[in-house]
C-alpha cells in the first residue's frame, strides 16, 4: 500500500471517529431538557430577556434560555420610552434582535408593554411648550405608538401585554397621565380596540401586580365582565407574581386565578420571582417608583444565601407551581422576571444596593435546588 493510500485511509478513519463522537455529543445533548419540556403539557415556561443580554449578545445565556424556555418577554427593549424616545424617533435594534432571538427558536413571542404610565417618551404627554396635551392629541399618539409597533411584528408576535398597572391598590383606576387627560378609563378600551384591529390573531392581556390582592381582584372582574359584555377584546390577564417567601397569601392568588377565568379570560403568570429579603416597610407591590433608603438590616445576605434561606426558597417555588398546576387547564404561560440572580431587578428594588436570589439560576448560572425541585413535580 502506498504512503499516499495509507495516509488517505487512516484520515478517513479519523475523520469517521470525530463524525461518531460529534454524533454521540449532539445525542447527549438533545438528551438536556429544559422546564420548558417539563412543563410541556401544562403551560409555556418562559423568561424576560435584559437589554444587556440583547446589547452583549450573551452568548451563553442565549443559549441557557434556549435550552430552558419556549416563551420570552422583552423585559424593557419594547417599552415605549424605549422604543419610542420621543416622538417620531423609534429606536429598533434591540427589539429586532430580541425577534431575531424568538424566530431562531421557535418562540412564542410576548410583547411588553403597548401603554403604560411609566418608562414612556419623555415628551407623550407634554407638547412643544411643556403644556399637557388634549386628549385627542394623546390618542393620536396612543394610535400611532400601538400601530407602528405592532404592525413592524405583525403575526411575529403572539401576545402582547396591551395595558399595563392601570389599577390603582383598593382605588379603582390609577390616577396616572393616560386617565387624566382621558378625563376616564376610555383610553385602556380603546388601546385594546387598536391593538385587535391590528392584529385580530394576537392574544390581548391586560398585566398587573397584587392581582391578589381582593379589593383590586374585586374591581378587575368587574372590569372583565363589563368588557365582556360590550364586547372590547380583552382576551386575558398578566398576574405578575411577585411573591416572597411568606406573601402573598397563595389561597388568594388562587381564588383570582379562578375568579379571572370564569370571566373568560387566559391566565398568565408573567413577572415570576421569588424575593426573598425583608420587605421594605411592608412594600410588597411592584411600582417602580418607589425606593426606600439602604440600611444593612435590609440586605442580610451580601455575600452568600444561608442553607436554610435557600430551602424556604425551593419549598415556596414548589408551593407556588403545585398551586398553579392545579388550575393548569387555565393558565397559559408561567415566566420568570429574568433568568438568573444577577440580573434580576430585585436586588435594587426597592432599596437599592441590596443582594437578592429570587430566581431559578443563581449568579454562576447554575441551576438552584429549587429548579432541580420543580423539575421533579411532573
């Protein structure tokens, strides 16, 4: 045999071994299943995805909510002061990139947020000299905002959270810009009315925090069921689902569960973490505004999570999706509020400078005791 012949053999075999061992590594590694798989016959499992995630193109975490997650929400890139900085000036790159991510993956795609009264364009409801806008000229922009954006995604975009915290705590409706120049509610029905003429195929949610909470339970079904009646296209309810470890009281997160979807609503648990600091001064809700002044007794652990923290926290996520499994038949998605603990906005709210460890990855990125928890409940 030639030298020649004997080198193209033994190349051929090599190359035959490398084929088999990158088959072998790409069986194992259809073999890693994620919660999405889990879960696959109760409910989609997703995430929020960080602008800095989308800004670095962190490969590594793509690649962990990938594996992980069928669903994901633009955590903060389709805001609309993120989005729309001001008007007339739309800033797409990094919603393009957070699509991109989706349809390489075939992902059900959550928009977030169409109104809201916070995070929006410096000037929306301002004119040139400062003034507040009429409130035909808001609704001009609402349409133009809500138009153009859906419309870029058009059939991309599977829900979109239509209104977001427009409910006051035991006051009805927020007292926020849109209801004042609106002078009324009219401005979330109508912002429902668009968003459905735009896109009659994408699922409406109207997403809010304490959603348990019975006073503002209480006024939700009856806004549900005075929607339902006129016929405004609300089509389900975000509960955020900010919990700690010893609130809410999950009886009545359950009941509201319950209470929504016999007005017809879908069930969505969008903004799922588990805190578990002390509350701030009793704070337990979710406005943004809010900040409350540092002090050591507020951020006990900065350096690790004691052993014992760590298993109140796996019990309560284990509460919580037992809970939430129970009424499967009407949620239709579960997402955390991020992915791993260090970018959770929880450690800077509401205090700022404190260290949290709300979620299901911990800040190596490595799965905690209560995801391996959860993936044993099915």
């Amino acid at each position: 045999m030639s030298l020649t012949r004997r080198r193209f053999l033994q190349g051929s075999i090599a190359l035959a071994g490398l084929a088999q061992l990158k088959g072998v590594a790409m069986a194992k590694a259809l073999e890693i299943t994620g919660l999405k798989d889990v879960f696959k016959d109760d409910f989609l499992i997703g995430t929020a995805i960080s602008n800095r995630t989308l800004e670095t193109q962190d490969a590594e975490l793509l690649a962990l909510i990938a594996r992980e997650f069928n669903t994901i929400t633009a955590e903060n890139c389709m805001k609309s002061g993120e989005i729309q900085p001001s008007q007339g000036n739309w800033n797409w790159e990094l919603a393009d990139r957070f699509m991109a991510f989706g349809r390489e993956h075939n992902m059900t795609v959550v928009g977030h947020a169409l109104v809201w009264h916070s995070q929006t364009p410096s000037d929306l409801f301002v004119n040139a000299s400062g003034e507040q806008v009429s409130r035909a000229e808001l609704e001009r922009r609402m349409e133009t905002h809500i138009s153009t954006l859906m419309e870029r995604y058009h059939g991309q975009i599977h829900i979109w959270d239509v209104v977001n915290e427009g409910i006051d705590e035991g006051n009805g409706w927020r007292r926020s810009p849109w209801y004042e120049i609106f002078g009324n509610a009219d401005y979330m029905e109508h912002a429902f009315q668009i968003a459905h003429e735009i896109d009659p195929n994408a699922q409406l949610l109207y997403n809010d925090y304490n959603m348990h909470n019975p006073e503002k339970h209480a006024f939700l079904v009856d806004v549900l069921r005075d929607y339902k009646k006129r016929g405004i296209p609300l089509h389900g309810v975000g509960l955020q689902g900010h919990v700690g470890l010893d609130f809410p009281d999950l009886e009545e997160f359950e009941r509201s569960i319950v209470a929504y979807a016999e007005q017809g609503a879908r069930v969505h648990i969008t903004e799922l973490e588990v805190d578990v600091l002390p509350v701030a001064w009793e704070h337990i809700g979710a406005e943004i505004s809010d900040e409350f002044e540092y002090s050591d007794e507020l951020n006990p652990y900065a350096d690790t999570l004691p052993s014992d923290v760590e298993a109140r926290l796996t019990a309560r996520y284990v509460e919580v999706f037992e809970m939430l499994l129970r009424h499967r038949d009407k949620i239709d998605r579960v997402s955390t509020w991020g992915t791993y603990d260090a970018e959770s906005w929880k450690n800077d709210f509401p205090v700022k400078g404190r260290t949290n460890y709300p979620l299901l990855f911990d800040r190596q990125r490595k799965p905690k005791a209560a995801y391996h928890a959860l993936s044993k409940l099915r």
